[in-house]
C-alpha cells in the first residue's frame, strides 16, 4: 500500500525547508473530489473551509494543502491555486478557471527558524511535486517541523511528521489517512496504549512522563501553544457531502484513539475527508476504518520521524 495516494485521482507533494524546519503538503484532487470537515481542536489556523459545510453552493474541491509556519502559512495555498489555474483545474465562470483549496496549519514556530515560513512559492513547487507514488513520511512536508510531547516544553518534546495508512474494505473500497501530527500530548500504541513517542522526564532521556497524569495531578505548567493535528482522509466510495461530513468526524476518533490530552485548547485538531469514487458503501463501515487508517498514520508519523532540530526521534536515519 503507498498510503493516500491508493486513492484514485489523489496526488501528494511535500516540500521541505530545513534550514528553517517547516514546510508543506499538498494533496491534489484534480477531477474534483467531495468533501467535508470537521474540527475538535480550539486553535485552528484554517482558509476556504466554508467550502466543506453541506450547505455551501461548492460540490468540490480541487486541492488542498497542510502548512507550517502558523498563519503565515497559510499563504501557500495561493501557490496551489496558482498551479490549478495553470493547469485549467477548477470551477469554470465565463473565460475564467477558479481552483478550490482548503488549507490548514499547524504551529511548527519552535523549532528551526521561527522568521522564515512557508511561502506562496513553497505552495506552488510542492503542487509541481504531487505525484501518485507512495506518500514520503517522517519529517517531510508539514511535519518537517511537527513534534509531540510538550507539555513540558519543548526541551521535553519528541519529533514527529508524517504518516500515511490505508485500509482496505470489501468490494475493492478503500479509506486511506494522511496526518501531520504536531500535538501537545503524547502518543499512545493503539493495542496496549503504552506510550510511543511523548514528553520526556528529562531533556537527556527517553523516559515518558505521560502528559495525561500530569495535566491529572495539576503538576503541569501552562500548555505549549505550539500545536495542532491534520488529517486527510480520502475514500474511493461514492459520498455525498453530508456522507464525507460524518466520515471526518468519525475519523477524529482516530487522534482520540492514539493522541493524549487531544483537541485541548491549544491544539487546532482537525480533520478533512474526500471522497474520489463511485463504490458504493455503508457509511458506517466507511467510518470505522477512517478510524483505523487516521490512528496507523499517527503511528507511523512518529516512527518515521527522525531527530531534527535538536529534538529526538525514533527513527534512525541512514
């Protein structure tokens, strides 16, 4: 399985700047795809996401892009736009072409170098990059600058990025996640719930605190604001916008399953679903393995994260 791009008609480019240690991903649905959303966290940075209510005129969206940088980078999805237009991808108004692209970011500010951002142009090479090959993970992309674990700081945290997952359903359906995970809280294995990648009891060790005793002791100090989990999830199955809706918000479930505290108040958690398709499915079944594939991508984004920045990561780089 390559991860998002198993969906027909789904494309993924990342770019990467580490000097600064952020960037941004882009997901392209050139033929249009329907979509919904929805947001558990309290600190979002987000663009064009009234595209995604049922309500909205818009059938669908053409692209989408996750970005560093905090608000600044949200500029990036200009650059997107830019590709589309070029490209003849969009809704058609008379002799023009007008891209639809949701974005959203994450605070990735503590890391790196924190004045430079993710840009218009970073926007537009990430576009040029998408391909359908199997989706890059780890510090790539949005989640070059991602870590988790801060409720102590970030001198305690652990690097993270990237993860892809796909599973796979009767009839050929699919439902495939892509996260960037940059949360305040831990972590946890889906099986046992240990810790995977968290806070640290100190900036020289590998021992979890757990975050979630803390914040319950109240010996926790005032919580990181430097946050905030994307996902996309994409099926090949036929939804209406209700439908990818409900599916979003089934697989919010994912972080809840896998991230500890998650959607705090200053976690921006939020998660947007696609559909690409014309299988038919129950939408509850749809549902159940969106939170499947989104918490295997929160896993994966953390074993594939290696140290960067001075932060530790699980995964030994070559």
């Amino acid at each position: 399985m390559k991860g998002l791009t198993d969906i027909p008609g789904i494309r993924v480019g990342h770019i990467s700047d580490y000097k600064a240690l952020t960037g941004c991903t882009v997901v392209l649905c050139e033929a249009g795809a329907t979509a919904g959303a929805d947001i558990r966290g309290s600190a979002t940075g987000t663009e064009e996401f009234d595209v995604m209510n049922p309500l909205h005129v818009t059938d669908k969206i053409h692209g989408l892009v996750f970005s560093g940088g905090s608000a600044f980078g949200l500029e990036t999805a200009s650059g997107v736009r830019r590709y589309l237009e070029r490209k003849g991808v969009g809704f058609t108004f008379g002799k023009h072409v007008i891209p639809i692209v949701p974005a959203a970011i994450l605070f990735d500010l503590g890391i790196g170098e924190s004045h430079r951002h993710p840009t218009r142009e970073m926007g537009e090479a990430a576009a040029e990059a998408a391909s359908a090959n199997a989706v890059e993970e780890g510090c790539v992309g949005a989640g070059t600058g991602a870590t988790v674990g801060k409720l102590l700081g970030m001198t305690h945290a652990m690097k993270s990025g990237i993860g892809s997952f796909t599973v796979s359903l009767p009839g050929g359906v699919l439902v495939s996640a892509l996260v960037a995970v940059n949360a305040l809280g831990d972590v946890r294995d889906l099986a046992n719930r240990a810790i995977v990648a968290g806070a640290r009891v100190a900036s020289d060790s590998r021992e979890f605190a757990d975050s979630e005793k803390l914040m319950l002791s109240g010996k926790a100090g005032l919580p990181s604001r430097s946050n905030t989990t994307l996902a996309v999830v994409a099926t090949n199955a036929k939804l209406s916008k209700v439908g990818a809706t409900k599916l979003a918000q089934f697989a919010s479930h994912g972080m809840a399953r896998t991230i500890s505290p998650v959607n705090t108040s200053v976690d921006g958690d939020l998660v947007i679903a696609l559909s690409t398709g014309t299988l038919e499915a129950q939408g509850d079944m749809l549902g159940v393995a969106a939170v499947n594939a989104v918490g295997e991508a929160i896993l994966r984004a953390v074993r594939a994260a290696w140290t960067l920045g001075g932060v530790p990561g699980l995964r030994v780089k070559a």
